[in-house]
DNA sequence: ACTATTTCCTGGATGC
DNA sequence: TGCATCCAGGAAATAG
C-alpha cells in the first residue's frame, strides 16, 4: 500500500526511465470515476505531451508535461473543477504579471496521480499481457507504454494547467521542527488522526503513523495538543527516521530491481508494530495491542507508549 | 468550526 | 468445495 516512501520510490523510477519521452496516444477504459478532470481533458493534455520531470508531492504523484496546448483552451477547462483547483489556478496566474511568463505557464500542465490503496504506475511494453484493471494507458514516444492500474480505483488521476500543484498541508520530510510543533498543538484530535490528517501533513499514512508513534513511546489516542515539547520533538525525529529508513530501503531496491512488468519493488521497512497485533514488543515483549481509531487499525505496545 | 463515522472498491482470508 | 461475510485503507462525503 502506497505511502510516502513508495511514492517517492515510485515517482524516482519513473524519473529514470520515462523523463524527456513523449505521450503520443492515451487510452482510457470504461469505469471513468478514478478520474478527477474530464476524460477529454486527460486525454487532450496528455496527447503529445512530453515528460519533463517526475517527482513526489505529498503522496501524490506528479508528472510536469510540456503541452502544445493554447492558453485559452487551457483556462477554460480547469475554471470547471472544484473549489481547491480553483485556489491553485489563482495562485498560478497571480504569480504570473507579464504575458510573456503567462504564455510559458500555459505550455506547462501536470499530470497527478494519487495511488490510494492499490495504484500502481507501470512500465511496460506493448506486448506485454495488460494486467486486469488497467484503466490508462499511454503510449510513449520511445515504444514503451506507461499503464496505471487499480483494482479497487481508490487511486485518482488529474491534470492541471501550470506547475503549481500543491498537497493540502505540509511536505514532512525536512518539516521545519517549530512548523511541525505548531501544527499539531492546535489539534483536538486523537494524534493518530493528526498525523492521518493530509491537511496537517501530506504523506504519512496508516502504516508510517504507528511505526512513527511506536519510536516515540506515545499511545496514538493521546490528544495531540497533549503532547509536550519533548514528546513533539519524538515524534518528529521518530517521523523523519522511519520516513528515510524507508525511503532509503526503497531507494536501494529502485535502481536494479524492476520486475517483468515494469514494476519498481518495494523492499518495505521492517514493521516494528504494524500489523503485530498479539505479538511480543520487540523492546519488552508485551503482547501488541490493535485499537480502532478513526476507522483506521492502530497497533501499539501498551507498556512503552504512554 | 470541530472531530468522528461512513462510503467508495476489489481481492484475499476466514468461517460454516 | 463453495458460498457468504469480513477486512484492508486514502480521502471525500456525511454525520454528529
């Protein structure tokens, strides 16, 4: 299940082998609502751009394209979508004063992917079999095709004009340390729920929020204007370690392994209590206790979180 | 203005 | 063996 690590490890393979290919032709499947812009406008942005870059942005994934795109055309359609959109297109165009860099905006567009649960972005060649679930294809200058599958579409597909795509919150890697204090302090919320909250910080999921909670010896149902100076200052180094730890396990993985469909592996961070619900604590051997907070599964050792 | 719960989805695991 | 049920979870929608 994608988090920021694999997000990130995701978006530097598809750095390595797709940056500078051009997108000739796309294909969409049936079952449209993983989409979040109209399938033509996907499809229109998308057809015979070319891939500047990949990278990571919060959990998302975000390709900037060169489009030939006109302005106009361009204005019109992402008028349409939903209030945050609208925020980041009057950002874009207030930042831009002279019609010479409006003009460069407009040849700029993204491509964002969110994975959700089971989204993956494949490299593959055409003659690969394609896997169930495929609902996008595009197929690149170069011969290759990149495929986003998804069997349970909790994953979501967007383009925007510009390059200011923006996640709700803060990035969490290299968070500023009085930034990431002051966040939390303001919240009610149970800190398990902060730390899910992606308008608070934009990446850290399910998993990463109770490994990050476990190095820091705090119960994730403490209220998160509870915590002290000390127990935030944990947190936020338990959160920047398991975050590298996990990226750097990825990142080891990235550049020589990738499997028959084009797939990056993931060499996941050990768990240390995910997922052990009744297991001994690796640091005291009480059993590990599984609570429900949010909805989400949250595992903790009952004795070395308080 | 908050936080908490439900909903969307499918595949894999579990139970009878 | 087969069928039904449950569970996983990111984030938007809805409820409290």
């Amino acid at each position: 299940m994608p988090e920021l690590p694999e997000v990130e490890t995701t978006a530097r393979g598809l750095q390595k082998r797709v940056a500078g290919d051009t997108i000739e032709f796309v294909w969409i499947g049936n079952k449209t609502n993983f989409l979040k812009s109209p399938a033509e406008e996907v499809v229109r942005t998308l057809t015979g751009a070319t891939i500047e870059c990949v990278r990571r942005v919060g959990k998302h994934l975000v390709i900037d394209l060169h489009t030939n795109e006109t302005p106009a055309k361009s204005k019109r359609s992402h008028a349409r979508k939903t209030g945050s959109a609208k925020t980041r297109t009057q950002k874009s165009v207030s930042a831009n004063s002279t019609a010479v860099s409006v003009a460069a905006e407009n040849s700029q567009a993204q491509w964002i992917i969110h994975l959700g649960m089971t989204g993956r972005v494949l490299v593959c060649d055409p003659a690969d079999p394609p896997a169930k679930h495929t609902h996008l294809v595009a197929e690149l200058a170069s011969g290759r095709q990149l495929r986003f599958v998804d069997p349970r579409r909790f994953g979501r597909v967007q383009v925007a004009a510009g390059s200011a795509f923006q996640a709700p919150g803060s990035e969490p890697i290299g968070a500023d340390r009085g930034e990431f204090a002051t966040l939390f302090h303001r919240s009610k919320a149970p800190i398990k729920s902060a730390l899910l909250n992606q308008k608070l910080l934009s990446g850290v999921g399910n998993i990463y929020a109770d490994e990050s909670l476990f190095r820091a010896g705090l119960r994730p149902r403490r209220r998160a204007n509870s915590l002290t100076r000390a127990e935030l200052q944990r947190l936020y180094n338990a959160l920047q370690e398991v975050l590298a730890e996990a990226i750097l396990a990825g990142g080891s993985s990235i550049s020589d392994y990738v499997d028959s469909s084009g797939e990056a592996g993931y060499f996941q961070l050990q768990h240390r209590v995910y997922g052990r619900e009744g297991e001994p604590c690796l640091a005291c051997k009480t059993p590990t206790k599984r609570i429900v907070i949010a909805g989400r599964s949250s595992h903790y050792c009952p004795k070395c979180q308080k």
